[in-house]
C-alpha cells in the first residue's frame, strides 16, 4: 500500500508541474551547451609577440608559416628530408625529375581536401605535370639533389588558407608592410604579431607592454636584469656569425692575409659555440676536421701597419669592438662602421648569417652568384664541388664531397668563421 501511495503521489506531483519539468531539461540542456563552448574559450591563451623586419602579405616570416600550414616535405635539425604534405617521393633519373606522392586525407583549414592542382609552387626553371589527383611531377632544367627540401616550404591556398589548426584571423599593413597579424587556433588559442623597424624598437615595444614575447635575440641586455620576465637561452646551430673578407679588395686578395686576420681572433671570447665553418654541426655533411684558425700572434707578422674597415650591423657592434682589439693587438688599426645592411663597397663585413638546411651552399660561395656570394670568391675547385654537390643523389657521396668543400674553403678564408650564436627568448611572467 505505501508504494502505492507514493507512486501515485509521484505521478499526481509530475502531472501537475511537467511544464517546470520541460523547462528544467530545456535550460540545462543550453546551459551544458553553453558551458561546452565557453570553458574553452576561457582556457585559451593569447601571446603578444614581436618582430623585427618589413614583411608583406606575400613574405610572411617564415616562424608564422609554418604554424599555418606546410609544405610538401619536413626537414630535421639534421637536415634529413621527412614526409609532410607528399608521404613519398622518388627521382627515377638521377634528381632532374622529381615525383610526389601526397598523403591520404589531408584537409584545408578551409574543409576541403587537398589535391594534387592544389600543390602551387612557382619554379622558373621546372615543369609541373599533375599526374592524378594525388601525384604530382616536376621536370627541373638541371638535376638538383636538394630540390626536396625546396618543396619544405609550407603552401597556401588562396586567401593564405593552410593546412594546419591555425589560421589567420586579421592582418593589416600600411604602405604594403605588415604592422599586425593575428592567428588563432581551433581550441580558441590566439597569437598577436606586432612588427618594428629596427630591434631598437622591438625593445621598447616590451618595455611599453605593446608585447610580451621576443624571441631569438642576440643580446639580452637590459631584460636579463628584470624581475617581471624570463630569460630563456639557446645555441642557434641554424646560424654562424662571421667576417665576410671581400677578396677583390686589394689587400684582402692576398690569402695570407686573409688567414693571418683570422689567427688573429681568439674564437673563444665570443658567447656561443665556435664555428669551424659555414655548415650546422648538426647537418650530415659536417666536418669538424678543418683547419681551426687557434690564435696565433706569430702568424700575424705581416699585418704589421694594415688599416682595414670593418662594417658591421647595430646588433653585432659589441663583437666589432672585441675583434678591433685583437687585430690591433696583431698590429691592424681597424675602423667600424656600422650599417643597416649589406654595404655594396666593403673590405671586412661582420654579420649572422641563415645556414641552408642543405649542405649546398651554391649560392654564397659559388663565382657565378654575383648578388649573394658577398665575399666575391672565386674558386674551380670550390665551384666544381658545390656543381657536383647539387647534382648527385647518393647522400653518402654527397657527404664526401661536402666535407673536401668545407676543408678547401676553410683553407682559403674568404670568410673568418666565428661562432654559432646564443639566442634569448624574453618573455613577460
């Protein structure tokens, strides 16, 4: 009787209040909606970062590309090529003819799937043929073993549409420059880019609170001393700081005194790890076994009364002035002068310079690169090696001829190899 009583009494009190029932499911319905898109929101972050440079809407650094999207392959620190977008690749004549063979079910930010006319890199001197939808060929005018890593560039569609879960939310230039860019990610997460003239000015935006991150700077003076930020440091293996010698200069044509400016440096005064030459000690074509340039005032007698002028960007003047004092220990009398970029007449240019993910570096020290072989070198030997270096497809081949390319170059200075750079990412607590 009493579970009678009380089912009856249940269902006399449902009946009577159903409406407020249906409006409870209704409201807590929405409400769990409501709070499965909010909590989200509320846990994303934004980070406000700087950068240093003039970029355009079609020369977005390259730090933000490859959040956005990628390319057709990947490349490790090592310089070993990975899948990206092409899950295979081959070269069935010896790296003129190139084919790739893209991963199944790769989508655009945008929902669509990617396809094979979607692959939109511009090659002056390749043809491409869109095998099927999922392969694509390029026919290049000369065999290039390094062409893989070319296509590591990371592609877009139209509008700057990736690959990726971020996507670009704002973008504004004045003048065709980019002074903002906002991306943002699937889960709500948010990245502002602000970019400065000069690093100068990148500084003073931290100081003022426009931004809270800069990273990959080579000096971190005066944030090191704050409280109200963190310091973090790296060794940058991706970059070597050293002295461009112009050899058609009519002193610094003379190898000997190419070599004796360079015994004149005490390398280990520098912050960051010596650099023995101009590959990564992290690439498979490294090689430690070349001549180290150790100081040595006895090997620096014919510099005796030498004047050289020494150009050098704003961020590196502090090594300029370490490298004055031990040239002028050897008996140089050095002039800085400092510069915004690279000066079209100099005799000694100091600078940091990007090393390529491949071993190939053709175009700083090959004769024929007139607007980037800054040194002016001219070397058959050097030109031979890096000819057969870009056209040979067995690694371990071309690893041999790599490491005579770097033992013949180190031997000629037509650069004084300094060091692999400490980088400081400052960031705000």
């Amino acid at each position: 009787m009493s579970l009678r009583y009380f089912y009856r009494l249940a269902l006399a009190f449902f009946r009577r209040f159903k409406a407020l029932f249906a409006l409870g499911i209704i409201i807590g319905f929405f409400s769990f909606l409501a709070l499965a898109i909010l909590i989200p929101s509320l846990s994303a972050t934004h980070v406000r970062q700087g950068m240093v440079g003039r970029f355009t809407a079609d020369n977005i650094p390259y730090e933000i590309t490859t959040k956005l999207s990628r390319g057709l392959t990947t490349v490790d620190d090592n310089g070993n090529v990975n899948p990206g977008l092409a899950k295979s690749w081959e070269s069935p004549d010896g790296c003129k003819t190139w084919i790739f063979n893209l991963q199944e079910n790769i989508i655009w930010i945008d929902g669509k799937k990617l396809v094979a006319n979607d692959i939109n890199y511009i090659f002056n001197d390749a043809v491409v043929e869109i095998i099927d939808e999922k392969t694509i060929k390029y026919n290049l005018d000369s065999p290039f073993s390094a062409f893989p890593i070319i296509v590591s560039r990371p592609l877009f569609k139209k509008g700057l549409i990736g690959t990726s879960d971020w996507k670009i939310k704002t973008l504004s230039l004045s003048a065709g420059y980019l002074q903002k860019l906002i991306i943002v990610d699937k889960k709500g997460n948010k990245i502002t880019y602000k970019f400065y003239p000069t690093e100068d000015r990148l500084r003073l935006g931290l100081k003022l609170g426009e931004i809270d991150l800069i990273e990959n700077i080579q000096d971190p003076e005066p944030f090191d001393l704050w409280r109200t930020v963190d310091v973090k440091k790296v060794i940058s293996y991706n970059n070597f700081v050293g002295i461009f010698l112009n050899t058609e200069d009519e002193k610094l044509a003379d190898k000997s005194v190419r070599q004796s400016l360079a015994y004149a440096i005490d390398k280990n005064e520098f912050e960051g790890v010596r650099a023995l030459g101009p590959i990564s000690p992290n690439s498979w074509g490294y090689n430690p076994q070349v001549k180290q340039y150790l100081k040595d005032l006895e090997k620096t007698k014919d510099l005796k009364d030498t004047k050289i002028v020494l150009s050098t960007l704003p961020n590196l003047l502090k090594v300029a002035e370490k490298i004055k004092i031990d040239w002028k220990e050897a008996g140089v009398e050095t002039e800085i002068e400092v510069v915004s970029s690279i000066p079209e007449k100099y005799q000694a240019f100091l600078a940091t310079v990007d090393i390529p993910k491949d071993p190939d570096q053709y175009s700083l020290w090959h004769s024929t690169q007139v607007s980037t072989n800054i040194s002016k070198y001219k070397n058959p030997r050097i030109d031979k090696l890096l000819e057969d270096g870009r056209t040979e497809l067995d690694q371990e081949t071309r690893k041999k001829i790599y490491l005579d390319f770097q033992r013949f170059l180190v031997e000629d200075v037509p650069a004084i190899f300094l060091y692999h750079p400490t980088l400081y990412t400052i960031s705000r607590k």
